[in-house]
C-alpha cells in the first residue's frame, strides 16, 4: 500500500491533510519530541500538540506529558486498527438501539487501556452522579478533576474523596469540592464509584506512568460496585489521615443516600444539636415500608473520626421511639423508660440492610423545635 492509499485511508476516518501529515511523521519516528514532528511535519510546534491530543483521544498516539521535554509515541498500528475496528463494531448496536428509540444501556464491564479514557470516565461518572460519590485519586490528578468535583457537590451529592501520594495537602485545598476528605501519602488503586451502581477500578501505575502497560475496568453492574465500595472504605479509607469535612446542612433536609443522612446526622450530633428522624423503612427481612420517627440518640459509622463502627463499612442510626402496645419485645431492639412513658430504641441501615432492625428508603432530618 503506497503513502497516497494510506493517506486517502485515513481522510476517510476524519483526519485532516495536516493530521495526516503530523501522524506519519509521528509513526516513521515512533517516539519523538514535538519539535522534533514540528520540524520534519512543517507544521508549528503549538499544532502539534493539539494534533497530538486529537490522536492521542482516538488512540492513534500516547502524549508522554509527565516528563520534560513532552514527547509523543505511536501507538502499535496492530493495536490502532484493532481499536478502529472495535469501536465501528459497537457502533451497531448503539446505532440500532437510538433507532428503535430504546434507551442507552452501560455495558456491565469495559476494558480500559489509556490514562485518557480513565479521566474522561472519571469525569463522566462525576458529572451524572446524583446522591453519592466515592473517590481514590492520585494528588497530582487532583486539579484535572476538581471543577466537576464542585458542580457535583453543588448539586448536594454525598463526595467521599481520598486522595494519595501526598499527604501534606492542606484542608482550605478541599474546601467545596468534597464532603469528607482524608490523605495518604502511600499511592493506592484509583477507584470511582457512583450510586452504588457504577465503579472504575486502574491500578495506580497506569495513572501515573504512561507506559506502564496497564488497564482499568469500568462496571455498571448493582450487584459489584458495592464490592468495590467495600474495598474503598475497608482497604484504604482506615489508613489515610482526615483532613477536611463539611458544615452540617440547613434542616430539615430528606436523604435518599442513607450514607449520606448517616454523615449530616453525625454531624449535628457532634454539634449538640437535638435531632428527630423520620424515615419510610420496613423491618429487615420483610416487604412493607412504613414511616419511623423518633429522636435521634446515636450513629454507627466509619465515615468520620473518631469513627463508631463495630464492623468495617457499618452505617446505622439509633432512633428512640415511643413504643406502641407490645412495642420493644422483637430482639434486637432495646427498652428504656423516658419521662413520657415507654420508649425503646431502634437501629435503621441502608439499602440492602440485614443487621440493622430497619431498612430505609430515605431519611429526613429536623432539629427538634
């Protein structure tokens, strides 16, 4: 195939003449500084590397910026075409999905391969949340995901965020884009989660180091993301240092998080602030949801220090509630004598809650009158 064939091949795909030209220099180098393509390219050095960030987003190229001077490297033409033909494969079903007017569907698992895709993933999973995030992310990428950290707080969603590598952060750096904020200087996985139903998992080498040769897995399956949700609070949530957390909110206030309920009504306890809680639960173990109200009197969490968990990702509220007729005799739920007569106490968890005495849909706090 000659350099025209070539060439024409590669218009088809949407590339530009100079694109052309600046990518064929880019493959005969293999690796080579962007003065380097700028010269033998006869194009500008400020044009190539906005060339390379097109091609690098395509997978035609890797932009090496971590280190001086930036250098751009060809990816392997077996691995280019492979992904060409991948992405006009799934081009199919999505085409005929839009076409029969069904609504987009997350593929359960994706293989990751460039640090480019996992920001742009990262970013995307930011910008959709509604209720709550968890974030493990390398300090040096902070910046490149702070203004979508914000949007995301300013929309009220839950932001756990644990950044690594570097723990001499200061708390004024995270204030309005998170909630809860702790630091380790060890380097860690980055992990994203959001609303319990989508994660994203690389290894902390494929952030950092280009080359690294590693990938990440993106998932939007129910059923997984809570593991990994697990493994961020339990592996590597313990270990980091708190640094930053967020004023109690104005109440009331109703939580469909519960994590997030659980966070606010630590906080307003903290503050010595009387709370009651309402919240439509049912009884673990069975299918009808009522409202529960009472006062609450404690929290089971390991979201904040010194934290009140008695296993690893543990979050309950304890609520005192006046008890009905034969109220407070279930196991499980402790009897006390108040001013007003009997009350007893209870425990509400989150979705999928089987040690708590209830399970709740959502939650609403108000300070008490």
């Amino acid at each position: 195939m000659d350099d025209e064939t070539v060439a024409d091949n590669l218009r088809q795909l949407g590339l530009s003449e100079k694109e052309i030209d600046t990518y064929l220099t880019i493959l005969e180098h293999g690796e080579a500084k962007a003065s380097t393509v700028a010269e033998d390219a006869g194009v500008s050095k400020r044009y190539v590397y906005s060339v390379s960030e097109k091609l690098d987003e395509r997978g035609f190229v890797d932009v090496i910026d971590h280190v001086v001077p930036t250098t751009i490297r060809a990816n392997p033409p077996e691995e280019v075409v492979a992904a060409l033909t991948s992405d006009l494969e799934s081009l199919e079903p999505e085409l005929t999905t839009r076409y029969g007017n069904v609504s987009e569907q997350e593929r359960e698992f994706e293989v990751i391969k460039t640090r480019t895709t996992i920001m742009k993933r990262i970013k995307g999973l930011l910008e959709r949340a509604t209720e709550e995030v968890t974030l493990s992310i390398p300090a040096s990428l902070l910046e490149e995901v702070e203004d979508e950290l914000r949007s995301t707080v300013d929309r009220g969603v839950l932001v756990i965020l644990l950044v690594t590598g570097d723990d001499t952060l200061p708390a004024e750096r995270f204030e309005g884009i998170a909630s809860v904020v702790r630091v380790w200087g060890e380097n860690a996985p980055l992990i994203v989660t959001a609303e319990r139903r989508l994660g994203l998992f690389a290894p902390n080498e494929m952030i950092v180091r280009s080359n690294a040769g590693a990938q990440g897995i993106a998932i939007s399956q129910a059923q997984l993301v809570p593991i990994i949700v697990g493994s961020f609070f339990g592996n590597y949530w313990p270990m980091a240092q708190q640094v930053y957390v967020t004023d109690p909110d104005d109440l009331p206030r109703t939580y469909t998080d519960f994590r997030h309920a659980v966070l606010q009504s630590t906080l307003h306890l903290e503050a010595g602030r009387e709370i009651v809680v309402r919240a439509e639960a049912r009884p673990v173990r069975t299918d009808e949801y009522a409202t529960v109200e009472g006062r609450l009197v404690g929290v089971r969490q390991s979201l904040l220090e010194p934290t009140r968990d008695t296993f690893a990702v543990e979050n309950a509220l304890i609520v005192e509630i006046e008890a009905a007729d034969g109220a407070g005799d279930d196991e499980g739920e402790d009897e006390s004598e108040g001013e007003d007569g009997d009350s007893h106490t209870v425990t509400l968890g989150g979705e999928g809650a089987f040690v708590e005495d209830y399970e709740t849909k959502s939650v609403t706090l108000e300070p008490v009158s």
